[in-house]
C-alpha cells in the first residue's frame, strides 16, 4: 500500500514536467510566428484616391447706403474625385468634377452662375520608368445638371442637361515630368462628339448640330434637326499644377481642337485657370478662370424681347470666393 502513494507522486511530477514541455512549445511556436509576421512586407495599394469637397459663400449687404447698391448673396458647391492607378510602366487617371452655383439680389430672381459636371480618364504606358513619355488614350466627358437661360429671359432655355453634351475620345502621345507639375498631350486622331438631345434646340441647329429643314413657304417642318455631331480631329492639351509660393497653388489647364474636315485650322479653345490661397487645412480662397471658343457656339441676345443667334463669340467667366474645403 505504501507504494501507491509514491506511484502517484512519480505520475504527478512527470504531468508537470510533460505540461511545462508543451508549453514551452506552444510559446516557441508563437514567437516564430509572430517573427514570420513581422517579416512579412505590406505591398501599398496602386490605388490612390482623394476626395475635395467644398463650399464657397460671398455676401454684400446695404442699409440706408447714400451711394447705392444692391445686396446680394451667392454660393457655390464644389466636388472634385479622383481615383489614379499606378504600376510601374503603366497609369490610369480618372477624375471627376461638380460644381454648381447661384447667386440672389435684390429685386432679381435666383439665377445660377455656375454648372458643370466633367469626367477625365487617362490610360497610359511607357517603355521603361526612366522614360518621361507616355502611349496614351484619353477620354473626357462634359456637360450641365440644369437649364441655362438668356437672363432676364427664363421662360425658354438655351442649355440643359445633354443639351449640350460633349466626349471626347483619342490616343496621342504624353509627356510628364519627374515632379507630376506639367503635363503636355498630342493626340492626332480625337473624335470629338457633340449631343444636343432636346429636339427643340436641335431644330434650331443649336451648338453645330444639323438644324431641321422647313417648307419656306408653309414653315411646315419636313426634317428634325440632329442631335449629335461627330468630328474627326487634332487635340493638344497642357496642363501645370503647382505650389508657386507658400499656400500659394496654381492649375492651368489648356485645351486645343481643330476638325480636320470641317474648317481645318479653326481652333476651339478650353483655357482653365484657378489660383488656391490657402489660409489653413480647411479654409481657402480661390480666383477662377474660364475662357472658351467655340466656332459651333453661337451666341444668344436679347433684342426687343425677342432672343436673337448672333455669331460665335469668346466667352469669359471669372469668379471668387472664399470658403470651407474638406479632403478625405
């Protein structure tokens, strides 16, 4: 009977040891793989993405001024997305563009000041990563959310959403830079598409489409207007984008077309310029420019309450404003 004891003390012990030697194990495995997870490189996405929203508000207010004066008070919602792809020799830039504005004074209904809706796509290759040249394809799309009126006149539109809508699709050649600052596009071969799909500015031939064809003598109609146009042309594009001073930022971008079949050596101009003065992370003010000529566009006028097309004209639009912008 005494040996029953001592046997079980023996087992016992040898349980310990046995457990301690398992354990032992157990946290040498651990160790390792904690080690193999240390050693294991996190490969970075090539997606980069960067989201720009912001709001700019500018306001003019008198009571009892001598000198006159109306108040005012305008705003402008502004979204730009972009979502870019890069490995090695090869680049896919996408970026998207919103903005829209309005602006109320005094005695005046509510009128919009700006509207845009853009889309940009680039894809491109080189031969090596020393090489600043790129074989590109590019795409771009560009229209308007809402109708746009001949103010003071609103009854009848003269723009709206897909009326005019514009894409532009060609490959070419681009060059960049080692600090991503300049960029210069050549494309020989771009066909540019023009959409008009409201009939009514259609039959009117409104932005270069074919416009209908009515009986001189009964004005009956006899063939709509289209509502695409299709050319075939040459496009150059530049655009720089840089920190010019301290909180001091600059992007211009120019945009060159001329329709080999339709009046070669006619250029249409797209000249884009913002200048950003940043005050902190989230407040900035910024000074838009916006030039463009268009031989298709033609200009509207009121003349004796009655909207008359006039020839093509430079058209201008500068704006400035102060306002919150957030990134995520």
């Amino acid at each position: 009977m005494r040996f029953l004891p001592v046997a079980f003390g023996l087992f016992f012990l040898f349980s310990l040891n046995s457990f301690a030697q398992t354990g032992d194990t157990i946290t040498t495995k651990r160790v390792e793989t904690v080690k193999k997870l240390d050693s294991v490189k996190v490969v970075p996405s090539p997606w980069k993405k960067e989201n720009i929203v912001g709001f700019d508000l500018s306001e003019i207010a008198f009571v009892n001024w001598n000198a006159g004066g109306n108040s005012s008070i305008s705003g402008l919602l502004k979204g730009t997305f972009t979502r870019n792809y890069e490995v090695k020799n090869q680049k896919w830039l996408n970026e998207l563009v919103v903005r829209y504005g309005i602006s109320k004074q005094d005695g005046v209904e509510l009128r919009k000041t700006d509207d845009a809706l853009q889309f940009n796509s680039t894809f491109g290759y080189r031969k090596d990563t020393t090489s600043n040249w790129y074989h590109s394809a590019k795409f771009n799309f560009r229209t308007q959310l809402t109708d746009g009126y001949s103010y003071p006149n609103t009854e009848i539109s003269i723009s709206e959403m897909f009326a005019p809508a514009y894409t532009f699709l060609g490959a070419g050649a681009e060059y960049n830079d080692k600090q991503k600052t300049m960029q210069l596009y050549f494309s020989p071969v771009t066909m540019k598409n023009t959409l008009v799909l409201n009939q009514r500015l259609a039959n009117q031939g409104a932005f270069g489409v074919t416009k209908a064809i009515y009986d001189p003598i009964t004005e009956e109609l006899i063939r709509e207007g289209k509502k695409s146009r299709t050319e075939l042309g040459i496009l150059v594009m530049t655009g720089y984008k840089k920190e010019i001073f301290t909180n001091i930022k600059l992007d211009n971008r120019l945009s060159l077309y001329s329709d080999y079949i339709n009046n070669f050596g006619n250029v249409d101009v797209d000249w884009q310029m913002q200048w950003e003065f940043i005050v902190n992370k989230h407040v900035r003010a910024t000074i838009n420019t916006h030039l463009i000529y268009d031989d298709d566009i033609k200009a509207k006028e009121e003349i004796d309450g009655e909207q008359v097309t006039v020839g093509p004209k430079i058209q201008l639009k500068q704006m400035l404003g102060v306002g919150l912008t957030y990134r995520f």
